[in-house]
C-alpha cells in the first residue's frame, strides 16, 4: 500500500510497478502524485502547471531565448542569401 501525501489516504498500486519519476493522481482527492524515491518509497505532490518552480521558469526562459537565437540565425542566413543573389543579379547585368 501507498499512501497519498496528500490526504493520506491508502492507495492500492503494486510498488514493483513503479519507477522513479512516475505520476499519477491520487484516487480519493485528485492530487497529481510524482514517485520522487523508491527505497524508501515516497511519494511528492506535484504542483499544477500554473505553479512551475523557480528553476523550471529558467528553463523555460532559456528554451525562449535559444529559440530567439534560432530565428535570428535564420533570418541573417535568409539576408546573407538575397544579398547573393542581388551581386548575382549585378554581375549578371555587367556582363549584358
């Protein structure tokens, strides 16, 4: 038996199904539960989306910045590309 930390109530789960890291909700009141250990096993209430960590919203604001940076290389390329094509075009004409 496990016992949901959050209401403490009994949950019936085969431990030996269980892997560090899962999740599921609690039976009885709802509760998104994490297995955070398996020896001993313990269970971690996990917040709502709405509430990230601290260290989850640095992420979050890193995957922004890279994807920031993604677009700035292709939009540099993007240029770099008709700037070669408008010498193209020039050296075209210099030859007509």
């Amino acid at each position: 038996m496990i016992t949901c930390p959050a209401c403490n109530t009994d949950i019936d789960f085969d431990e030996e199904d269980l892997d560090e890291g899962d999740l599921f909700d609690c039976t009885e009141c709802g509760a998104n539960l994490r297995v955070a250990s398996l020896k001993p096993l313990e269970l971690v209430v996990v917040k709502d989306d709405a509430t990230t960590s601290d260290d989850e919203e640095e992420d979050f604001d890193d995957d922004e910045e890279d994807d920031e940076e993604e677009e700035d290389d292709e939009k540099e390329k993007e240029d770099d590309y008709e700037e070669e094509l408008e010498e193209e075009e020039d050296k075209e004409d210099d030859w007509n």
